[in-house]
C-alpha cells in the first residue's frame, strides 16, 4: 500500500496526533529568562497522520509545500523549512530510547505559519504525539514539552524558551475557552486563570512573517542573557533587577532587561487585573507591553504598531504583538458590552 507516495511497512497502522496553537495575552520574551507568561490556547490546530515507512528512511509532506521532502535530501540542500521541526522531534524521540521506526509523515493546519501563534510548538507536539501513539507509548506533557522544546534548539536552530510547548503540550482543547495559564517558566509550573465573560480577545494577522531563525530573535535572547551575565545574576533572576542595576548597564542591555523587568511585572498585575475584572487596567497592561516590545527590545514592525493604533482608535481596551516579534499577530482586548 502507498500513502504519502511511499510503501508502508504496516499499512494497516497508521497514527494520528493533534494539537492546538497558543496566542500569548501578556508576558513575551521572558520565558528563556525564567519569567512569567500568561498564554491561551487557540482553537487552530496542526494535525500529523504518522506510519511506518518500508524503504528505512524519514519522509515529511505537508500542505505547506506540497510535495514530499526527503530527510537526506533535505539536509544536503541546507533546508530551513517545517520539516527540520518534525525531523527533530523523531531524532529526540529515538534518542530518548522509544522505538520510533522510519516514518512516512504527512501535516494539516490551520495555524498560521510564522505568524507568533506557536505553529513550530503545535507542530512538534503533534508529530510526538502521532509518533507515541503509533508505538503505543506514552510521555506527560511535562515531558513532551521539553523533548519538544530540545527538538527546536538542537534541529531547527531556534533557541526558544518553553513557554509554547509547554503550553501546547497543556492544552485541553475540551477546557473553557476563557481560560488562560499562567505559567512560571523557571519553576516549570502553571495554574490556570479564568478569563472575564465579558472580556473578549481578538488576534488581528499583519500579513508579516518572521522566521526566528534569521537571528534576530537569539541576539534579543543574547541581549538578555548579556544582561545578566554583567549584573551577575543568574538569567532567571534578572527580573529581580533593580532600578539601578539596570542603569548601570550599557544602553541596549539596559533597555533589554528593562523590558524582562517590568513585563513581568505586568503580567502579575495583568493576572490580578483579570481576577478582579478590571478590563481597563487589563487594556492599559497591554498597551505597555506593546510599548516595552517596541522600545526597549526592538521586535515590533511598522505594519504590527499601525495595527495595534488601529484598535486603539476603535475602542479598543488594549493592544499589543504577540510571540517572538518580527512581524505576525496582534492580540487585542474588548469588552463585550461596549464595543457594538
């Protein structure tokens, strides 16, 4: 039997395994420095149909290219594209122990690509999740995350904190739609905060993508890690830093750890805006963040802030870019009963 355009081994077995995007209310580039998020999982997901392959080799296709993209083929070409993230969560998989054989490998999403909706996140944990089910083992997301995470520093060459796998590896896609998590990325622990009935959240698309790899996503890591390095802290306490700390540091670092400070600072009070429903003070957060993203850590673009002023000329409460930057998606706060 062919699928995918391959000769399976066991035609009869074939996997699948899905799993759901996130879009990030507050709290962005701070989780590879330990700091504090509050992300949401998205209805969009990825889904990843998982078989054995006959000939002993990987092969990846997807509605993204179209065609199939050999694994050999593929690193003698340089490719930079999806595959290198499914590739490397088999790699992880296998080198973990678990039996995973050589796989045909096909995807379907509607997380949009390069977009700061964790699509690499959704992606990984979905071909984990098929290539498990496939060999009949299991890993708790605890665990699926950080293979995952592992998979994207070591094969994609992306150094991302945890906070998307971790969230993605979380999502239950049966919870209430309202619910965000809160999560402590250096303690690795999450609760989940109930959002206001009366609090909707769009995510407005700029059309813009970024591609993390192109490094401007690890020199603002690399800033941040700088940072802390001079003050002699560790990374995960630089959002301790004081006032005067952060004076002290050369300006671009300065406005570096500035940004870790007081983001995640405004994800505390973002947490405690929500619990009292305080969707003003929520908005205000929002619109700080955003200023933060823009200012101090120089990841946001000229299409994503004319969006963010857009929704703020409309009434929105808040506004902000969500995920890594560059480009992507804008996340923005109304309340329900006074928009309309």
């Amino acid at each position: 039997m062919r699928v995918f355009g391959h000769v399976l081994a066991r035609p009869s077995e074939i996997a699948v395994g899905c799993a759901n995007g996130r879009v990030n209310l507050i709290g962005d580039h701070v989780d590879y420095a330990g700091g504090l998020v509050l992300p949401r999982a998205t209805r969009e997901t990825t889904t990843v149909a998982i078989a054995m392959a006959a000939d002993g080799s990987d092969h990846f296709t997807s509605e993204w290219v179209g065609e199939l993209v050999d694994a050999l083929e593929s690193d003698v070409a340089g490719d930079a594209s999806w595959e290198r993230y499914a590739r490397g969560v088999l790699i992880e998989l296998r080198a973990r122990g678990i039996m995973v054989p050589p796989m045909a490998l096909a995807v379907v999403s509607d997380v949009p690509v390069g977009a700061g909706l964790s699509s690499s996140a959704a992606l990984e944990i979905a071909v984990a999740r098929a290539a498990l089910a496939l060999v009949g083992m299991e890993l708790t997301p605890a665990d699926l995350a950080l293979l995952a995470q592992r998979a994207e520093h070591l094969h994609a060459g992306v150094p991302c904190g945890i906070m998307d796998q971790w969230c993605v590896a979380h999502a239950n896609p049966c919870a209430a739609q309202h619910d965000a998590m809160l999560l402590d990325c250096a303690q690795r622990t999450h609760e989940l905060i109930a959002l206001p009935m009366n609090l909707r959240i769009e995510v407005l698309d700029s059309g813009i993508r970024h591609a993390l790899r192109d490094g401007g996503y690890a020199a603002r890591r690399q800033d941040v890690f700088d940072a802390a390095a001079r003050l002699a802290r560790p990374v995960e306490e630089l959002a301790r830093a004081s006032d005067a700390e952060i004076a002290s540091l050369p300006a671009q670092l300065s406005r570096r750890a500035r940004h870790v400070v007081t983001e995640v600072a405004r994800v505390r009070a973002a947490v405690h805006a929500l619990r009292n429903n305080d969707l003003a003070g929520f908005g205000a957060l929002l619109q700080a963040s955003h200023a933060s993203l823009r200012d101090d850590f120089d990841v946001s673009t000229p299409e994503v802030d004319r969006i963010v002023e857009m929704a703020l000329a409309r009434g929105a409460l808040g506004a902000r870019m969500t995920g890594g930057g560059f480009g992507g998606c804008v996340v923005v706060a109304w309340k329900l009963d006074g928009r309309e």
